[in-house]
C-alpha cells in the first residue's frame, strides 16, 4: 500500500511595504519569489506590509499593485497587513501570558550611547529593563531571548547559525509609538498564512533568525528561507526610496525583467528582450532555476 504523502503544497510570497514606488531591488525579489512558486505548482501570494503609517507613502499601495501587473506578475491572494491588527495583538497576550516578553523603558538614543560606550553593535539590547523598569515610564515590549543560538537553513546561502544574544539582544514587539514590530508582524503572517519558502532579498537575512525565534516559542511552524543578492549602488549602498532608486513602473518591462533574469543567474536568451511579456514568463516558468541564483549578499543594479 503506497505511503500517503502528508508535504504541504508549496506557497510562496512577496510582501512590499508601501514606503514608495517599486525599483530594481523590489523587483528581483518578487520575480525569484514568484518563479520559483510557479516552478513548484505552488501558490504566490502579495501581501501589503502597511502597519508603519510614519514611512508609507499615500498612495503607494495601489501604486506597487499596478506596477507588479504591468509587469505581468499574477498572484492567486492579496492580504494587508492593517487588516491583521487583532491578530498581532493576540499573539502578543500569548507571549505575554507565558511571561516570555517585559516592558521596556529605553530610548534608542540611550541604547546606542549605551553599545558605543562599551564597543558592541549599535542595534544590540543591553538588557536594561529585563529585571525592571526602576521607576521609569514603559515604552516599548520586549521579547525574552531565552534560546539565543538559532540555525537557520537557506537553500540560496546555506546553514549558517547565530547568537541572538550578540546581534539584537531582546527585540521589540510593539513600539513607543504603539505600533507592531515588523518582526512580530512577519513572523505571524508567515506562518498563519501557511508560507512554505520564504524567497527574499539578503538585507532581511538576520530578521528570519528573530522571525523564526518568535514562531518557535508561539509553537508555530516555520518556512524554509531562500535570501537573494541584494540590488545596490557602485557606492555599495542598497536600493532603496532614500538612495533615490528609480520607479520601475518608468522601465521597459521586458528588458528590465530580463535583466533581472541574467542577475538572478539563469542566463536568458538575449532575443526574449524583444518578445513579449508572456514569452519572457512562459521561458522563466520552463527554465527557472533557484539553485542558479548567485551566493552572494549583494549585486550590482544595472538601473
């Protein structure tokens, strides 16, 4: 009698935060991502990461969405983030009910002269408050770091291990300002909305390491990771709305996809810049390749 195969479907995201039009970094992350879900017969869904009002962009959302059809990109669900509040919330009385989180009192100013005084890394918690407040005003909630070492696979940069206890110390999960943290948000989403891999550029490669951590003391399961190159500048510096990176939704579609393809490393024909759209994704669905993707933190944007 055959063994029942119990594998999850394969599902797949791409999760922008509408902080400004999408560019070439942007880019690269969404075409891995969503090849590699179509190569796997998997779903890829878009997820608006909209839940940090102070670096949104008004109208920016929708301006993402129509940029990623332009392109040709399909996806099979469209979440918000702003729509999940009640579900961060819930998680976060979980982990405060398990007495795995404290208020914090510290100011990042305070932190950061803090590390400089005793030469460690700038973003890395002290834990100052752990054992109290000592009459100081709450700001911010903290997660307890009760198993710093974590290891992580990557099927693009391999197994690498870290020590959060050396790199962030006790993170936050909701901020001065009342709003959840990026990683308390993500790490959640990933894992309710049943994300198998997690294709997405290097500059978030030490965030899955906390975003993991956060799904293992919740008892939630974890996705696989795939960290790309990230997109920089010839000063090394990553795209981004502050290096002034241009709106790819002014490009060629066609030969910025292409070239997108070729940094990804799967060396496309040089006549696809000329054909259309649909051709480009049809050879891009046959021929697409994740374990071709340079292992390298970063790349050099040709736009």
């Amino acid at each position: 009698m055959p063994t029942a195969n119990h594998k999850k479907a394969y599902r797949g995201r791409f999760a922008p935060s509408p902080s400004g039009p999408l560019h070439f970094g942007s880019l690269l992350a969404a075409t891995a991502s969503y090849l590699q879900a179509r190569q796997q017969q998997g779903e890829w869904w878009l997820r608006i990461e909209d839940i940090d009002p102070p670096r949104e962009v008004k109208g920016a959302s929708q301006q993402i969405i129509d940029t990623l059809a332009l392109y040709g990109f399909e996806w099979d669900n469209l979440t918000y983030q702003s729509q999940r509040l009640a579900l961060y919330q819930g998680y976060l009385e979980k982990l405060q009910q398990a007495s795995l989180t404290y208020p914090c009192a510290c100011s990042r100013k305070e932190i950061q002269q803090f590390n400089a005084q005793q030469s460690k890394p700038a973003g890395l918690y002290p834990g100052t408050c752990r054992s109290g407040l000592n009459g100081k005003m709450a700001r911010s909630i903290r997660i307890k770091i009760t198993a710093p070492i974590q290891t992580l696979h990557d099927t693009i940069q391999g197994s690498q291990t870290s020590d959060l206890s050396r790199t962030t110390g006790d993170f936050i999960l909701k901020r001065a300002d009342g709003l959840f943290s990026y990683q308390l948000a993500v790490a959640i989403d990933d894992s309710t909305q049943g994300m198998t891999q997690i294709v997405r550029g290097y500059d978030l490669h030490a965030s899955s390491f906390c975003q993991q951590y956060i799904q293992q003391v919740l008892g939630l399961d974890s996705p696989d990771y795939a960290h790309i190159p990230v997109a920089v500048t010839p000063d090394g510096i990553k795209l981004s709305k502050q290096s002034a990176a241009q709106d790819i939704a002014t490009q060629p579609p066609r030969q910025v996809l292409w070239q997108a393809l070729t940094i990804l490393g799967q060396q496309p024909p040089a006549n696809l810049k000329t054909q259309s759209l649909k051709h480009l994704w049809q050879w891009g669905f046959a021929n697409w390749n994740l374990s071709s993707v340079p292992q390298a933190q970063s790349v050099l944007s040709p736009f």
